[in-house]
C-alpha cells in the first residue's frame, strides 16, 4: 500500500469507554475519520479494512498488552501503519516499552489534549 492509498482514518483502541472518546473527539475536531474499538478483538483486520493510517493502542488493555498489539500488528503485513502507544504509567518506561514493541510514538494520558493531534499529523505525512 503506498502513501496516495493511505486512508487518513484513525483507529482508537482502548478500554475505557471515557478515554476512546475523548480521544476520538480530539481527533474528530481536528478533521480525522476517528473509529473506535473498545478491545484488541479483531484489530489487525480492522485496519486493513479501514485502510487506517494511524492506530492509537491503550497500554494497559486487560486482554493483551498494547505493545503486544503493536508487534502484532507489525507481524500481520501491516508495516506501513504508524502505530502509537497511549498509557498514564511512567513515561520513561513507556518510552522503553514504545521503542522495543517498534512503535512509532508515545503520547501520557495526561497530555492527550496537547500531544495526540500533533503526532498523529507528524505521523501522517
């Protein structure tokens, strides 16, 4: 899939059904196609469907870990998707934990508001 297919759609993939939306607004305003997914189920094939460019992976999702996700999707053929992983745990660990799972960025929960319309554009182009 080159560039020009690249869909500018946005999956967000987290549990807390306050979080997802959130972040999906943010991301709405700032004139993304925002899909959301409140489990890892059937999130490789999501993508692809969707054609997303930029999946957003909670950290801490109860059934399997975002950075395990974030691998999982880099072994399913989707290597041009920019994938970023989201927690409010320590940022120096998850800074770790974004380089070895081959993620491509890492935004705090706490700064959500400031931080993820400014990554996921840096990560579009």
């Amino acid at each position: 899939m080159n560039h020009k297919d690249r869909h500018d759609g946005v999956l967000v993939i987290d549990d807390s059904d306050v979080d997802r939306q959130v972040m999906a607004d943010i991301l709405t305003d700032a004139g993304y196609t925002v899909h959301q997914l409140p489990s890892p189920i059937g999130a490789t094939r999501t993508a692809r469907e969707l054609q997303v460019g930029v999946v957003i992976i909670d950290q801490n999702l109860p059934s399997l870990d975002g950075s395990k996700l974030a691998a999982l999707f880099r072994s399913a053929g989707l290597a041009e998707l920019r994938v970023v992983l989201i927690s409010s745990a320590d940022e120096v660990a998850m800074l770790e934990i974004t380089r070895k799972a081959k993620a491509d960025a890492f935004v705090s929960k706490q700064r959500m508001r400031e931080e993820l319309v400014p990554t996921v554009r840096r990560l579009m182009r």
